[in-house]
C-alpha cells in the first residue's frame, strides 16, 4: 500500500561494456525524475529494473531496494500487489464498458468501498482530473472504445493518481502522448507518488527534481537542475507556450499571424 513505502533506492549496476555505475539514488513520495539519454542508452532498462525490482539479476545487475531494504518475496512477485504502475506510450482500450463503469470496477478490485454517492463523486473526480489534461472532454458514458489515444492516457493517468495504490509511477516519452504533460505530471506528484519518466522533451526533463543520464546502457550521471537551467526552463516554456497558442488556433480553423507569436528570449529566424 501506499503508506509502506517511504523511499525506493536505486543502487547502480554496470553498463553494456561493464563500466561500473557509480549510483546510490534514494527516491521518496512526490520526486519526479527524468531519464534521459540518446535511443539505445538504455532508458527503457532502468525502467525496466525498476519495474521488476531487480535484485543483481537483470542484464544491467542493479539491485532496487524498497525502503532501504531488499522486497520480501511476496512484493516483488505478487501479481496482485500492484507497487508500481506503468503508463506506456500507446494506450487504447479494448474493453467493453463506459467510462464511469471502468472506473467503478477499478474501485471494487482496490476493495474500495463506496455508497452511491460516493462513487459517483470518485467518477467525477477521475473525469475532472482526466479532462485537465486533454483538449477532447470526456464524458463518464463515453465508451472507452470510443476513447482517442490522447483521451485514454489522460484518463489512465487520472486513474492512477486518485484511484491506483501504487506508489511508484513508470513514464514512457509522455510528450508523445497527445496530452498536457505538465498538468499530468502535477496530478502524479501531488498525490505523492514517486514519478520516473523517460524522456527527450527538454522542459520535462528541466522540470524534473533531478535527471538520471543514460549512455552506452549505464548510468553516466545524476544531475539535479541549477540556477542556469531554471533560467533556460523558464524561456523555454515561453516558447511552449508560444507553439501552444498556434496549435489552438489551428484546431479552431483560425488563419495564423506570425507577428502574434513572437516572444522574447529566441533569435528572430527562430521565432513562430
């Protein structure tokens, strides 16, 4: 459950030459961490070593630890006991149900139990939630089948940070994901869950309370952000917002006017 976990600990392994990894990171309810690293350097192994819990016994030889200690046995291999969620990069349902009734069956598998009210207020909750992150409103009556790409991940992610117990969250490129991912990263650490992403985008990564650095399959590096790069996060999210503005309009059929969009901080050749 949530409350048991107080930390997570990553302790390094070795890289795909053998170069030791020089790591001892201890995580704990609310850290949001980006990983990052060219395609191939490994990002989606240390995710992986996480989700497994790995224990020396996965290609990278890691070892994760849960509160400081190794996981009894009964953690790291009860299906049941969901202690870490991942949200991939493509999700779609295939489920035949709307959505108020995938979140109520949701509920009863977390044995959560609600009067009437009450659930419609979770329902609500979740949709709220999920409807913050995506420009195509969903309905509680919406089928799932009938969900976007974008829709679906922001309902999971809503999902996962009211409904789900499980205290680690695992992030594939959540910038490919058709969705607000500032606000979806919000919703997780809020809900004190400790938020691992890989990712290429720039501002996450600056956004990030620190950023793990993957090359040639080991960890080459944790960083956390300074002064110099809060500077830089702050310009480009002026520019993000900028390229926001332009998609809005475009999705409404508005002509664009290059002189609207201009803002401070680019080269002009570089500006929208």
């Amino acid at each position: 459950m949530m409350e048991d976990i107080q930390s997570i600990t990553i302790l390094g392994g070795r890289s795909k030459s053998g170069e030791p990894e020089d790591v001892n990171l201890r995580l704990v309810p609310g850290d949001l961490v980006a990983v990052v690293g060219p395609t191939g350097s490994g990002k989606s192994r240390l995710l992986a070593d996480i989700e497994y819990i790995a224990q020396r016994d996965t290609p990278s030889g890691r070892c994760i630890l849960i509160n400081d200690q190794p996981p009894a046995p009964e953690i790291r291999f009860d299906m049941g006991r969901k202690l870490i969620a991942q949200l991939s990069q493509n999700m779609n349902f295939v489920m035949d149900a709307t959505v108020a009734e995938f979140i109520t069956l949701h509920a009863e598998c977390r044995d959560t139990n609600f009067d009437e009210t009450g659930l419609d207020e979770l329902i609500d909750s979740v949709v709220t939630q999920a409807n913050r992150l995506t420009g195509e409103p969903i309905l509680p009556d919406t089928p799932l089948t009938a969900l976007s790409g974008g829709q679906s991940r922001s309902l999971m992610i809503a999902d996962t940070a009211i409904l789900s117990d499980s205290p680690i969250v695992l992030i594939d490129e959540i910038e490919n994901a058709g969705i607000d991912r500032r606000q979806a990263l919000d919703i997780l650490v809020q809900n004190q869950k400790i938020v691992l992403m890989a990712t290429h985008d720039p501002i996450l990564a600056l956004l990030a309370h620190s950023r793990i650095v993957l090359r040639s399959g080991g960890i080459a590096d944790v960083l956390e952000s300074d002064q110099d790069e809060s500077a830089l996060l702050a310009e480009l999210q002026k520019a993000d917002a900028a390229i926001l503005a332009v998609r809005e309009k475009l999705r409404r059929g508005e002509r664009l006017a290059g002189s609207t969009f201009t803002y401070a901080g680019f080269p002009a050749a570089d500006r929208i």
